[in-house]
C-alpha cells in the first residue's frame, strides 16, 4: 500500500490535515494500493469548510484505461523531499543579491533557452535543473535546518511531547 499524503502532485509537502490550538497534524490520508497508482492525477489538501477542523482532502483519477497505460508507476515518479532552510531577514536580503549575481543570472538564462521538446521526460529534466540552480544559491544563502531530534537511543523522537517522563509513565 502506499500513502498518497506528501508525495504525490497537488501535496509534495505534506500539508497539515488537521489545526487545532494544541498542534497541527496530518491524521486523514489516503492510501492506496500499487495497482492503481498509474490512475493517479493529483491529490489535494483543500481549505477548511465550516463543517469540521479537519480540511478535506481531494484525489483526483483518470479511469481512461488508454491514459493510464502510459502513465510511470506511483513509486517510479516519486520526488526527494525538499531540503529544508533555516530563514532569517539577513539570509533573505543574501538571495535577493545572490539572484542579481551574474553568474547565478547567466545559468539561469542558459537553463531557459535550452532546448524544450513536449514530453513527460523533457520537462521533468527543466523542472531537474530549475530545482538544482535555485538549490544552490539556496545552500549559498540559507543555513540548512537540523534534523529531527532523537533521543538516547538515537530513535528519531516524532513527538516532542513525548518526553522521558512520559515514557516512564507509559512503561509502568
């Protein structure tokens, strides 16, 4: 099975699900199983209704059999999850210069006249170098964030609620 939730068109991020006073969460996901991933379209966190605390979320598929012939296996076409920057005002005013940098600027153009053909690969390899370019002037400009947190045991701590004295507790 595969979750659809930050992976997929429409919610590369995993956007939150559910935003209450305590504390923001992804809890409604879809899953879905590997024989109909070539049918997936996109799949959207939309905006809150008035109807719960919870935003609805929305897949869309294409059920035209031709259409989904052609398409690349969910797994195939999953993207790496964006690097994460710690930003400040000052790392900010770094990539407004770094953008009018020339070099930066003469890559940029030599990116966009490259030859364009309308296929799946061609502007998945636009789309490649485009992320690239502005990945390095990012990695020039910001300080990258730290990782998760883990505790003793070098287990990633998910909650950071979850403290020690939690655990105890939960073991007795």
């Amino acid at each position: 099975l595969h979750v659809l939730n930050g992976r997929t068109l429409g919610d590369f991020y995993g956007e939150f699900t559910c935003i209450q006073p305590s504390g923001s969460s992804v809890v409604d996901y879809f899953v879905i199983s590997p024989d109909i991933s070539k049918n997936i379209c996109s799949m959207t966190v939309e905006p809150f209704t008035r109807f719960s605390d919870h935003k609805p979320l929305m897949l869309t598929l294409d059920l035209n059999i031709h259409n989904a012939a052609k398409c690349k296996p969910l797994h195939e076409s999953y993207e790496k999850a964006p690097l994460r920057y710690k930003i400040t005002p000052e790392s900010l005013k770094n990539m407004a210069s770094a953008m009018e940098n020339p070099q930066y600027k003469l890559k940029a153009q030599s990116i966009l006249d490259s030859e364009l053909h309308d296929t799946e690969e061609s502007m998945r390899e636009l789309n490649a170098a485009v992320i690239k370019h502005l990945q390095t002037i990012a990695d020039s400009c910001f300080h990258k964030s730290k990782g998760p947190k883990t505790n003793k045991t070098n287990r990633i701590n998910k909650q950071p609620w979850f403290t020690n004295s939690i655990r105890e507790a939960k073991r007795s």
